[in-house]
C-alpha cells in the first residue's frame, strides 16, 4: 500500500512538472515589417527620416520573452528595423559595440562581431502548420552580415550549399561613436519567391559579440543575443526556418513629406512671391 501511495505522489508530481513545462513553453513572436515607398540610403547611417519607428527597440535578454543570451556572454543590446518592398526584405540593426572586430572571411565570420539571420520566405514553422521548431525548408537561408576589420570593407556570407554568395544583397556596416550599424537588403529573388502585403516570413535574429582584442588573429566571438533560435542558439543546419513570425504589411515605414497647415501657406507665399518678383522684372524690361 505504501509503495502505491509513493508512486502515485512520484507520478503526480510528473504529471505537475510536464503541465509546469507546457505552460512555460515559449511560442514564436509575430510583429510587421512596414513598406518602403523608397529604400533608404546604404551608408551605415540609421535615421529616423529613412527607416521610421523600430520593430524592435532596446532588446535584452529575456525581453521580448524570445530573445535569450549565451551563458557567460557580456551584456549586450540592440534595435532594430524590419521592412520591405516587392524587391528587398530590408533590416537595420543598431548596437552598442565598444571596439568592433571581425577579422573573419567567408564561412567563418560567426568568428568576430557580426548579425546572423534564419530567414525562410515560406513563413516560420507556425505557419507551416508545424509543432516542431526544427522544421526545415527549401526555402530558407542561413546568412550573416559584418564588417571586416582588416579591409575595412562591409561583408556577407550564406552557409546555403551553392548559394554562398547572397547575389544582389546590399550590405552597409558602420562603427562610429562606440555603435555600430546595420543596413541590410536580402533581394527576394535570392529567396526565389515573390512577394505581396499580408504574406508572412520566419525569421531569427543573432547578434554575435567578439571579444576586444582585435588583433589577436585567433580572436572568436564571446557571447550572443539571439531573438528566436535556430540562427545561433540550438542551430540545426541552413534548411531550419526562422522561429519567428514576421507579416509583411501594407502600412509604410515612414509618410511621405508632404506640406500641410501652415507649412502648406508658407510654400503657396513663397510661390506667389517668386511670380510676383518674375512679373515686375519683365514689366521693367517692356518699359525699358
């Protein structure tokens, strides 16, 4: 009877601990990536007047809930922006970065400070219809963006076998004033799709940091803040879609300049004030 007893409190306690693990599971985030009626200049330069608001401002570990840091990696932060046109997926990442450093090439820049993405054009394993976040895709990249610190030149690389070379990716990294930023567009005809508003991507997010000492030529990455896994965090291989739910919505990133109000009568006066200026120079000339 006592052996029942314990084996029934054993077995409830199972019961507790699996119910405890479901309701703590954590599900994807979904958030929109805004239109751009114009792509923004590819200088390493993030403004407001260009890029909009942030999708996702001042990330830290554990907020959103998704996002999770390496054990023993030093603090770090980001924002950034996510948007598109029927041509790019367009992200501008912005982080505080005391000394950057990456003297990586090629496969090997996960190496040094660097932003990794999962990207899949197909939707995140959600929208598959999935329950499992290992769900792949022939669809999705495995990709990263750097600047590298011995030619000073902004840099890319695709893990994807025969599609290394993201062809047509426009890539500009700038360290300036202990940040450094991002600007990045991932042609949708590398992805091999076409897109419209509504439709939906699977996306993860890694920030790599390296450690300070750039010239060490053994130097390797110390830590990482990853929004979703897949891309850093319990990496499978290229085929594995983004955890994420990003919906490509038709809202614009940043409202045309457009005068109105007082602006609107300020332009007019100016107008009127120019042709008035015209029509007394000719009527001194007729007279003349």
């Amino acid at each position: 009877m006592k052996r029942a007893v314990v084996f029934l409190v054993i077995l409830l306690v199972l019961v507790q601990f699996a119910i405890a693990v479901n309701a703590n599971e954590i599900l994807p985030a979904t958030v929109n990536a805004l239109k751009f009626d114009a792509e923004p200049t590819f200088d390493g330069v993030i403004t407001e007047e260009e890029w909009g608001e942030p999708t996702l401002k001042d990330v830290v570990n554990g907020n959103p809930e998704q996002v999770f840091l390496t054990a023993g990696a030093p603090e770090l932060t980001w924002t950034a922006w996510l948007r598109w046109d029927s041509n790019y997926f367009y992200l501008a990442l912005q982080t505080p970065d005391t000394k950057h450093s990456n003297r990586q090439e090629g496969a090997n820049l996960w190496g040094g400070d660097c932003v990794q993405l999962k990207l899949d054009p197909l939707g995140n394993w959600q929208s598959q219809g999935q329950s499992d976040k290992t769900y792949k895709s022939d669809k999705a990249v495995d990709v990263v963006f750097a600047l590298n610190s011995k030619i000073n030149q902004s840099v890319s690389h695709c893990w994807n076998e025969g599609k290394n070379v993201i062809e047509g990716a426009k890539v500009a990294v700038k360290h300036e004033n202990n940040m450094t930023s991002y600007e990045i567009a991932i042609p949708w005809a590398f992805l091999e799709v076409e897109v419209e508003a509504g439709d939906d991507i699977g996306l993860a997010i890694g920030r790599l940091s390296a450690s300070n000492d750039s010239d060490d030529p053994n130097q390797a990455y110390d830590g990482c803040l990853e929004w979703g896994s897949g891309t850093i965090l319990n990496r499978t291989d290229p085929a594995a879609c983004g955890t994420n739910k990003v919906v490509l919505s038709s809202d614009k990133a940043v409202e045309p300049n457009v005068p109105t109000g007082d602006s609107a009568a300020f332009a007019q006066a100016i107008i009127f004030f120019v042709l008035a200026s015209v029509l007394f120079i000719a009527k001194r000339k007729v007279k003349v």
